[in-house]
C-alpha cells in the first residue's frame, strides 16, 4: 500500500513540474514527458512513448492531458491516471487564474510584450524538438513520404483541414 503510494505521488510529482514548467501545450511538453518517463524513470519503453503520443492524439482532449492520464494508467492504474492528469492542468489551472487578473493591469507594458515573444520562441524550439524526435522514431518509405508532403501540401496551401490529412 505505502509503494503504491509513493509511486502515485512520484507521478503526480512529475506531471505537476512538467505541467508548471513547459509554455506552448502538449506538443511541447512530448520531450519533457519523454525524458521523464522513459529515460529517467523509466516507466515506459522507448518503443511504448510513440504509441502512447499516437493514441493521446487521436483520442479527444489535449494531448498533455491524454498523455499524462495514459501514462498514469500504465504505471499505478485508475489512481496514476487520476493524480498524474491532476499533477499536468493544476499548474496550468493556477497560473491562468493568476495571470488572468493581473494581465488587465500590465498587457501594454512594452517588457510583457517581449516576454511572451521570448516564450512564443521557446515553444517553438520545443515543438521542433518533438517533431525531429518523432520522425526519427517512425518507420520511413518512399509511400510514408508521399503521403508526408501531400499531406502537408493540402494543409499549407490548398486549407484542408488538418482533421482530414
């Protein structure tokens, strides 16, 4: 009981600071769920992350919270689910509701401005970094590719909807 326990609090722990410390969403939080699950904690396989992602995408809801519910089933059941889904929106939950009162106060001050595009930078390079991670990972063809540059072509340039690629 008390392993368990501790195992729950651990999960909640890591999704808490990965909830608090990542700007930018779930695409960018998928390198810091990675480290913490696979590399450092091992909790997940290397192999496992990728199918985890695919089906918290795919699934309705943010992929940060799909994610951390998934990964909190996998490694304490009903209870990490809860407590890591817990651990990733409180921090985002808290710093909204700071941030919403006192944004009215200080939204044009020249140094707010610059600071959320500093953050607007950061995110990206976070996302990039899923990205090239995910690429890496996934198996490549010549119809993987096609289907890679068709799908992007239809985004980009010709308005289809990303639901539909």
């Amino acid at each position: 009981m008390f392993k368990k326990l501790k195992l729950v609090l651990a999960v909640f722990w890591v999704f808490f600071r990965i909830g608090a410390f990542t700007f930018g969403g779930g695409y960018a939080m998928i390198p810091l769920i990675t480290e913490e699950t696979v590399t450092k904690h091992k909790w997940i396989e290397e192999k496992d992350i990728l199918d985890i992602f695919a089906i918290a995408e795919s699934t309705p809801g943010p992929i940060a919270i799909n994610s951390a519910t998934f990964v909190g089933y996998r490694v304490a059941g009903f209870w990490g689910a809860f407590f890591a889904t817990l651990g990733v929106v409180t921090p985002s939950f808290v710093i909204i509701l700071i941030i919403s009162y006192l944004l009215r106060e200080f939204k044009d001050l020249l140094v707010v401005k610059y600071a959320f595009n500093g953050i607007r930078a950061g995110v990206l390079a976070l996302i990039l970094k899923a990205l090239l991670k995910m690429y890496k990972s996934c198996p490549k063809g010549a119809f993987e590719y096609v289907i890679m540059a068709l799908s992007f072509v239809a985004v980009a340039f010709l308005n289809v909807p990303v639901i539909y690629c």
